[in-house]
C-alpha cells in the first residue's frame, strides 16, 4: 500500500543531498508587513480516514465540517514525522527537481540554516518519490508517495518546547494535505504585498525584500494536482486565482544549485 502528502502554499524544499530534503514552512502567523494576512500551517486529513487522535484537537472549522475533513493546526514551532520517514532509504526527486522555482536563484543572497529559520514547521522527508504539479491557475505545489507495509499512517507533531508528541493514526491509503495558506477568504487574485516575501522568515536575517513570486508560465506547464480531495477542490474552487503564484512551493540550497 501507499499513502500521499500534498503540499500546498509556504513550503520550502531544502535540499540535503543523500539526506533527502527538510521541508521547512515560514513562519507566517505574524507578518511584519500589515498588508499580508497571517497563514497558518494545517494538517487537514479526511474524517473517513482518522483512526484517532491524540493530544490533537481539529479546528473548529463549519466549512470543514462540511467537507467531511478535519483541519490540524500546526500552532506552535515544530518537527513533523511521517510513517516511513527518518530511515534514509532513498528519496526519488528526479520529477521534482528543476521544476520548482528555487529562492537561491531568485535571491542569490538568500542565506538560510534551518536551525537558524523561523519556521511554524519542519518536516524530514528521505523516503518515497516527490512530484512537482500546479494547483489553481498558476501556483506551484508538490505530492510525496510512499509505499509502506504499515497498516496505519503516522503523523506525529514534536513540538520545539517540549510540550507532549501531538499524534494522528490515519488508515492505509490516505491522502494528507499539509498547507501553510491564510484563510481562502482572505486571499486575493491579485496580491498588492506579495505572500511570496514571507519566505524572507527562512534567512538568518529576516530578509524577504528581494523575493518576487515566480514567473506565471513555469507553473504553466505542469500537469494539475492529480487529487479529488474536498479540500483541494475548495481551494481551486476560485476559478484558479488561489492559492496566487505568491504562495507556491519553492527549491532551495544548497545541493539543488545549479
């Protein structure tokens, strides 16, 4: 069997080379610039596919509800684990690699160490393969697949400050969406303040200023997320405008330089 991850707005793929990547997601619940609204990072799994939950309570979210999924914030810095992942049995990225925008080559400045970034979340991934799709009109996401003989999966929340292991038990086969978005109601076709410039979170500095959403026509020319999940339908349920090229998922540093 096989389960999915998608993922979906501020996630950056760090490149560790035989390591695989670290995917690290900004920080974005405090926006230094009034213009860009907070976002928050989501585990949202399929009520049908929880076995159960603990220490992990979902949003209390009407329109979830109504989807039939439920919404686990990430509401504290934190190291997230997958069943399958930590064992470096191999990472296959060759439909990934080369077709996500990378922040290096955007802001060849850009200086991030992952234990110097200000992230809402940091996930290992070294097993399974990595694809590269787009969702909505013009924004870049990515899909993991791993195959597993587990007869449940495994996501677990070790939070940064020691409070208890957050754990959620999901029958073989899911679909887990992994999101770090504001709220749909808030995002606009159009951003005045690019979100893209949250990204800045991840350099030892703070500094977002040089980062511009990546070109429209890249993401273009990737196949749309192959997923019926309700809540990836209400995300592109906009017309394609959301999520906006500001909030794709990026590449970067430093095995993955060209």
């Amino acid at each position: 069997m096989s389960y999915t991850v998608d993922f979906v707005g501020l996630v950056n793929f760090f490149d560790q080379g035989d390591a695989g990547k670290l995917l690290l997601l900004p920080d974005g619940r405090e926006p230094d610039n009034d213009k860009i609204p907070p976002h928050f990072a989501h585990v949202i799994v399929l009520e049908q596919q929880l076995v159960d939950a603990d220490e992990w309570t979902p949003d209390n979210d009407p329109k979830a509800k109504e989807l039939k999924v439920l919404k686990f914030q990430i509401d504290t810095p934190a190291t997230i684990w997958f069943t399958g992942q930590g064992a470096r049995r191999g990472l296959s990225t060759a439909r990934q690699d080369g077709l996500l925008p990378l922040l290096k080559k955007i802001d060849p400045k850009i200086n991030i160490l992952p234990e110097q970034a200000a992230t809402i979340a940091q996930i290992p991934i070294d097993y399974g393969t990595l694809e590269a799709f787009r969702i909505g009109a013009h924004s870049f996401c990515s899909r993991l697949t791993v195959d597993t003989a587990a007869a449940t999966v495994v996501v677990e929340m070790d939070p940064d400050d020691g409070s208890k292991l957050r754990t959620l038990r999901l029958n073989e086969g899911a679909e887990v969406l992994i999101t770090n978005m504001s709220a749909l109601a808030e995002s606009a076709p159009i951003e005045d303040v690019s979100h893209f410039t949250l990204y800045g979170q991840l350099d030892v500095d703070r500094d977002g200023s040089r980062l511009v959403p990546p070109r429209l026509r890249a993401a273009d020319a990737l196949s749309q997320l192959p997923s019926a999940h309700p809540y990836v339908e209400l995300i592109r349920s906009s017309g394609g405008a959301i999520p906006a090229p500001g909030c794709s998922v990026t590449g970067c540093c430093p095995c993955c330089e060209p």
